[in-house]
C-alpha cells in the first residue's frame, strides 16, 4: 500500500502503476458535473487563487458533499471526464472517482503527469476517515459546490497512469 500526500509531486505519480492500492491523505478538493466546468472557467479566467482554489499537486474526487458523507460519482460522465485533461494541465495530479474512461483521457493524463484512481463507494467508511470539510466556492450549488476536505487515509486503487487503463488489461 502507497501513501500519497498532498500537495502530490511529479515524483509521486511516475512511482505510481496501474492496479497500485494507495491511501490519500491531505486535501482534496469534492466536486463533479455541476461545479467542475465553473472551475475550468475560472482557470481560463486566470481567477484560481482569487477565489482560492490552488491546483497545483492537487487531488479532485468526484463526489459531492452532504450530510451523508462523500462517495464517489461516474467519472465518465461528459462534464466530469471532459474536466479531466484541462484540470490535470492546471496541476490537478490525482482524480478519484469510479468508472472506465476514454482512451483519450487516459493519454491526457499522461500529457500532464496526472493519475486517475478508483476509490471503493464506502461512504461510511469514508466519513471515518474525512476530518475536515470546507466550503471553497460557487455556495449557490448546495452539496454540488467546489468543496475541500481533509482526507486521512482514503483507499484508492490506481486506474490509469502513464498511458494504461486497468480497464483496457481486464478486457
């Protein structure tokens, strides 16, 4: 089992192999199909770090947040996956969610040095495991805004990194 902190270095996704299990510890930002083309907007803008958002050797689940905890959503889904390439371009080094994705997405996280991983939808064991959770921006989207917890341990299985998917070697 691998641990990975937060901020994540370059270093730690070229260790990185498909089928890795790891444990994430530190910040990750929650968001998914409502929030993540604000966030890209706010890229294009050049207004991350105005609204308080930092990227760089960031993770992104795709989750939202409510009171019954964080699980995660399909990853494939068009506002998440196309979120993918140009988040990872932003610094964005780990997304987590569930679900096979595009070739093309797996090759842009290569391009940008970035990771996808698959995490268990254990919500209970999850919340076990969330020891802070923050409100960073776009308030107006309820449980789907752009969050940020602490996560302390949160088990991952590492789907795609350096041009592989494990859902291509399963077929």
């Amino acid at each position: 089992m691998k641990i990975i902190e937060t901020p994540i270095r370059p270093q730690d996704i070229e260790d990185l192999s498909v089928g890795d299990m790891i444990l994430i510890r530190g910040s990750v930002y929650c968001g998914r199909d409502a929030v993540l083309p604000r966030v890209l907007q706010l890229a294009a803008e050049g207004k991350l770090a105005q609204a308080g958002i930092d990227l760089e050797g960031s993770v992104i689940f795709h989750t939202a947040v409510s009171p019954a905890g964080v699980g995660p959503t399909s990853s494939n889904k068009l506002e998440i996956e196309s979120s993918i390439g140009p988040l990872s371009r932003e610094g964005v080094r780990l997304h987590l969610g569930k679900g096979a994705l595009h070739s093309e997405t797996v090759e842009e996280l290569d391009r940008y040095g970035s990771a996808y991983a698959v995490i268990p939808p254990v919500t209970a064991l999850l919340g076990d495991k969330t020891r802070d959770t923050q409100l960073v921006a776009f308030p107006e989207l309820g449980m789907e805004a752009l969050y940020r917890l602490e996560a302390d341990g949160y088990p991952a299985i590492i789907a795609a990194v350096h041009g592989r998917s494990i859902y291509d070697e399963h077929k």
